[in-house]
C-alpha cells in the first residue's frame, strides 16, 4: 500500500513529495523476531497512520463495513491526527479493491486530509452532514449541477428506493428546476479523460491521478479538468473554496 501510494503521491504532486521511508509499530503483544528493531522515539499515539478498532461513524453497517477516514480539528490547510483504518479493511484488500480502487490510492486521498488539510470534493454525508448537497445553483450556467470537483465527470442524478434488483430510479426533476429531496449522483460508465480528483471519491478510475485544481497551463494533464470553486457544501465553504 505504501508503496504503491509513495508513487502515486510522487506523480500527483509534480514530484514533490514521497514516502522516503515508513516505520511499523508493532503491538506489544506479539512474539518477539529477531527482525525486529527498536521503535525509538516512534509511538502509537504519534502515528500518522494508525490500525485500530472501528468507528461506528465511519462503519455504518458494522465492523465490515468499516472505511478509512482522517481524525482532524483543524481546517483547511492544518495537519490532522492521524488517519485510521481498521484490520478488516486491510486484510480483506483482494476483495475491497474492487470498491475501493488500489489501497495506495486510498493512502494518498486520506493523506491529503492528513498532511494537507484539505477537504472532500464531493457530498460527504457521514462528515458533514448538516451541509452536505449533491448538487448546486451554478450561477453562471444558470442550472442546478452536481457538486464535483473537477467539474468534467458525468453524473447520474439517482435516488435510492431500497427495491431488490432496482435499488436505484431516475431523480424527479432537471437541472433547470432542480431535483427533489434525496436525489444523489453516481457516476457514468462511460467518463471523459478527465485526471482528477484524488479528493473525489472515484479513485477505482485509472485516470484519476492529481488532486483538483486549476491545470488550464499544465500540458502534462488532460484539460477538461477545472476546479469549482463555487460549490456551497459547508466544508468547501470553510475553504472559500480552495481544495
């Protein structure tokens, strides 16, 4: 996973940043192996990743269900706590990845809530769920849209009815009047070469490489990427906007 993610981290920040090298804390409880080394000064409380129990928050469905997720007080563009994932989750990687996308993907969009403060580009339900919409009034485009970021993924306005085999129907309304209470967005099967964003929550597309931003000069991305900065989710609006 670390692996995986210091290359992935490496490309989406134009070769800023990497993982040089990771320390592993073992619990106590294990055998002693003479592989083993002294931890230092590293403890589990200073961790930047930890593998602990779960979170009911974060599990709704129970144990199994489980996702990673990023301790943080701060706002945008402070260091959180520390980011937590569970042993099922991590064990079990053969059978979520189908969901999930590659682990080293899911590092990298957890370690931008860590190391960089920066929020969800999409409606995130379990943390803000007071503020949380799926779609938004585009003031210059005069229609209701889909809060995403970056603004080249086609979604589908669904609404989940909870019917076996048809768990999901079309959204009453359009995007000129709006769409009515409930209505979600999933994504297309068939996307445009749009490269971002890692703070989306897509990371099982291929193509999905950089974090959201403005790449209009940056010929190494595709440019059907632009970044909204006028989405109103509470948690962007904390961040005026910025990713």
């Amino acid at each position: 996973m670390f692996t995986n993610a210091s290359s992935y981290l490496y490309n989406a920040t134009k070769k800023r940043a990497f993982f040089k090298e990771v320390t592993i804390l073992i619990p106590e409880t294990w055998s002693d192996d003479p592989i083993y080394t002294s931890p230092k000064n590293a403890t589990f409380s200073g961790a930047d990743v930890i593998v602990a129990g779960y979170n009911p928050r974060f599990a709704q469905h129970g144990e199994n269900s489980a996702t990673p997720y990023t301790k943080h007080f701060e706002g945008c563009g402070k260091q959180a706590m520390y980011i937590h994932m569970t042993s099922y989750f991590l064990l079990q990687y053969r059978h979520l990845e189908q969901f999930y996308g590659d682990y080293g993907r899911v590092l990298v969009h957890e370690w931008g809530h860590y190391r960089w403060g920066l929020f969800n580009e999409y409606p995130d339900v379990v943390t803000d769920r007071r503020d949380a919409k799926y779609f938004y009034y585009s003031d210059s485009n005069r229609i209701w849209e889909p809060a995403s970021c970056p603004s080249g993924w086609r979604l589908i306005p669904l609404k989940y009815t909870g019917r076996t085999g048809t768990p999901y129907r079309l959204c009453r309304g359009n995007e000129q009047v709006g769409y009515e209470f409930g209505c979600t967005t999933q994504p297309s099967r068939d996307q445009p070469l749009v490269a971002g964003s890692i703070m989306h929550s897509y990371l099982n597309y291929p193509q999905v490489v950089n974090f959201c931003d403005n790449w209009a000069d940056d010929q190494s991305s595709y440019t059907t990427v632009r970044h909204l900065r006028n989405i109103t989710n509470g948690v962007r609006a904390e961040a005026t906007g910025k990713s």
